[in-house]
C-alpha cells in the first residue's frame, strides 16, 4: 500500500520500547512501527468516510499501547490496534482544560506544535499561519517574512524557511537575570565590572564591593557561566566568560571545572554550528544528546576531520573517540570503487597503523560485503589476531588460506574449526590431499580420528601407504 500509495506524512515518537515511526499514506490510512530497531509495520483501523487527510494527528503512548489520535472536521478520532472510535467531550482525554485561547484569526492555522519551556517545565502551543506565528497561553505575536515550517525540539520550536533558520524558545533563567534592564543580579554586576575593568575605571571596584558585601561573587561567577552556554555569539559567550573568569579571580579556592568545561562545551558547539557542517545546537540539545552521539552524526555525514579533532580536544580515549572514527572512515573508504584493491589497502594501513581498538577484520569484512574479495583479503594481513582473519577467510570460502593462517597462529582450537570446516566442504579425496601439505594439521587430525573416529583414521593410513601404523590399527581393532 505504501509503495502505490506513497507517504502523505510520517510523525517520529519515543516509547519505552524505543523509537517508533507512523506514517499517514496517500489512501488516507494510518500504519505504525513501535520500534525502528524491530520494524513491524502494523496497519491502523480505517476511518470511516476519511475521503481526505486529517486537519491534524499525533501519536500518544502510555503503558505500553500506542494510538493515533486525528482531527476530521469537527470531530476527533481514537485509533487502537483494533478499532476506530469518535473522543467524546467527556471521556478521558477530554476531562481537564489547560487553557482557553482565542487568535481573532477566521483562518484555520497551518500548524500547531508544542514548544517546551524548560525553565517552568511547562508546554506552550505555537499555532503559525502564512506569515504569523503565535504562541498560545502568553498571545505573544511573530512576524514572519517568508512562509516557514515549524519543528518542535526538546527546549524550543525552529522556524524554517527558504532563506532564514530561527529558534523560538523561553529566555534561560541565567539570561534574562543577567540581560533585562536596570537588573541587580550578582551576574549582571560582575559583567559591568568586568567592562569597567576593561575601560580602566574606577566603577569596577564599586560594582565588585556591591557582590562582595552580599557574599555572591561565587553565583555571580556561576550565573555568568550558565548564560555563556546559552548565548549563540561567540562574542557575546567571550564577554560573560571573561567576566566569570575576572569573578574568580577574587574568591578562594573557586573550583575551575565549570569553567574549564564550559569552554570546552563552546567550542565544540562554535564549530558544528558553523555554516559549512550545520549542525546548530541548543547547549541543552547538546548535554541531552551527549558527545558520544553527536560524534555518530559527524560520522555519519562524513565529516571524519571534525570529528577527530573533537576527540583530541576533549582528550576522549582512543577506543571511545579517534579508533572508532578511524574505523568508520575505513568502512567508508573500501566502498570507492575508483581506487585499486592495494590503494585502498595501503592508505587505510598508514593511517590506521596499529590504532588501538582497530578491528581490521571487520573493515574486512565490509570489503567483502561490498564484493572486493580480494581487497579484504589484503586487509586480513593487517589483522595481527589470527582468531579475527580466520572466520572471515572460511566465509570467503578461502578455506586453504585460512588453514594457514589458523597453523600460523598456533592455537589448537582454531586449527580444528578450519579442519573440520574443510572436512564438511571438500570431498573425502581433496580433503586428504590438503592435509598431506600441511602436516600441523594431518598431525591433529590423526589426533581427532584416534578418539572420534576410528575407520577414517585407516583411511588416512592407507592414503600414506603407511602399513605399519595401519598393522598398528588392525591389532588395536581386534583387541577392542
């Protein structure tokens, strides 16, 4: 239905089971998947007499049951895993009024999103028609110059349109103390202090002595830091870290990882939000995602340059940072099909060398999947662990090479794996023939068949025209 039909619109949502997409299609019916690790798409009851897509619907999960609530006309509707039913006035999801809001607009709005507000923990409605956009609960009113699409986040709303990205969101607590006007807060003082400083006037101590005599220099020095995370000028994060930085001066003892983390954090922030990577965001989008998973989407995009550099500048381990991206770009790297098998191998071996955390093995094993067998096969030389290549090499039905391989690392037990992998794969004459030139191997398989089986070790002694193990064999059998 999907591929005839296509998708009109897809909504992603978050359950306990993880994330889950639904998606409204071309002939008005709803299907959803729970979790996109598992994908199960199941299809939603049909709506009666739905001849056009709803005016609005959301997903809503709670103890474990996902449905799809939609608005047709003036009516809702509750879609479950078996049935369609209309949300009466009074029923449950009905009961309790938030708020009562009235735009004066006749016009029905094109999107309605909410809009987190963390500092109050509390949710705000934007409702955007062509060119305005408001936000419900407080009438606050927005101009805009072209038509936009909204996108909810975790701490706010972008505003997307042809030409411009802004981000609507409340002002942190930390800002607007520090900002709005005639303000007396330790923050605000220690910033005109610093300023004063800067200007080599005298007003600098009088500000300083106001914090000090109230003994909230060190929440000024704090209050500074927080606002410099929230500010998305570089010269604006510069003036209120310079400011924390002149507050500590003056206090004992002040611990310096806020500080030193917050630049940190900053800088990190100043280049994945430039224009050529694109990545702008919030300092709490930022903490909430963690930079194990923003280095995942420079990964994924590419961008390995970047993404080392951070590492490096954050001092994250090698298993945890620079391996990691290493092995992706080499990943990436066997898939170009312009560069010869020994090209490839030979730039992913000078710039991995022997990184540790480095699996060659599985960039091997991309190569294979990818259909250059033999440019895994070089990569497999790099592998210093026998226990890796060795796998690999019976999947590429390489079984001689890996026999090698598997004697070459002396380790019994991968020798057995490769011998009996050959055993089920070639036919009894062959399979004795390759064994007669690897004599490690004849040797621990003449072992295996004294315990395991008995008539195959005569047919290796008879292979060897080797009668007097054989008379050896028939003496052993006829005393048993």
């Amino acid at each position: 239905e999907v591929l005839q039909n296509h998708v009109l619109e897809a909504k992603v949502f978050h359950t306990e089971y993880g994330t889950g997409v639904a998606i409204l299609t071309g002939a008005n019916r709803f299907s959803l998947a729970t979790n996109i690790e598992d994908l199960k798409l199941r299809r939603m009851p049909e709506v009666p007499g739905l001849q056009k897509p709803p005016s609005c619907w959301a997903v809503l999960s709670q103890d474990r049951v996902t449905i799809v609530l939609l608005a047709v006309g003036q009516d809702l509707y509750l879609l479950d895993n078996t049935s369609c039913s209309v949300v009466v006035s009074d029923s449950l999801l009905l009961q309790e009024k938030l708020c009562e809001f009235n735009s004066s607009i006749r016009s029905a709005p094109k999107q309605m999103v909410w809009c987190m507000r963390p500092r109050s923990r509390q949710r705000a409605v934007v409702v955007a028609w062509d060119r305005q956009l408001m936000v419900a609960g407080n009438s606050t009113e927005f101009v805009l110059d072209e038509d936009s699409y909204l996108v909810p986040e975790l701490d706010g709303v972008r505003i997307l349109s042809r030409t411009s990205h802004e981000f609507l969101h409340e002002i942190p607590e930390a800002s607007q103390e520090i900002f709005k006007i005639a303000s007396m807060a330790p923050g605000a003082l220690l910033l005109e202090a610093q300023k004063e400083y800067e200007k080599e006037s005298q007003k600098a101590d009088e500000y300083l002595r106001e914090i000090k005599d109230q003994k909230l220099l060190p929440e000024a020095v704090s209050q500074c830091i927080e606002a410099a995370g929230y500010e998305h000028e570089p010269d604006t994060q510069k003036s209120l870290l310079r400011a924390a930085s002149f507050g500590k001066c003056f206090i004992d003892k002040f611990p310096p990882e806020s500080f030193v983390r917050m630049c940190q954090d900053l800088r990190v922030l100043n280049a994945i939000r430039d224009y050529q990577i694109g990545i702008p965001l919030t300092f709490t989008q930022y903490k909430r995602l963690t930079i194990e998973v923003l280095l995942d989407r420079l990964v994924l995009r590419r961008l390995y340059p970047l993404a080392i550099r951070i590492c490096e500048y954050l001092r994250l381990s090698e298993i945890q940072g620079v391996s990691r991206i290493l092995a992706h770009w080499a990943c990436y790297k066997v898939q170009q099909k312009d560069k010869s098998d020994e090209e490839v191998a030979q730039a992913i071996n000078q710039k991995l060398g022997d990184t540790p955390g480095i699996s060659y093995s599985e960039i091997a094993a991309r190569a294979y999947d990818c259909g250059r067998t033999e440019l895994a096969i070089k990569l497999l030389e790099y592998e210093p662990r026998s226990g890796e290549q060795v796998p690999l090499l019976l999947k590429m039905k390489r079984s001689k090479l890996a026999l090698s391989k598997a004697i070459e690392s002396g380790d019994t037990d991968l020798v057995y794996t490769v011998v009996l992998h050959l055993k089920n794969e070639l036919n009894r004459g062959t399979f004795f023939m390759t064994l007669q030139n690897q004599p490690v191997a004849l040797s621990l398989y003449r072992q295996f068949c004294k315990h395991q089986e008995r008539e195959t070790l005569k047919d290796l002694y008879n292979q060897d025209d080797n009668h007097q193990e054989l008379g050896n064999f028939h003496v052993h059998s006829s005393y048993s």
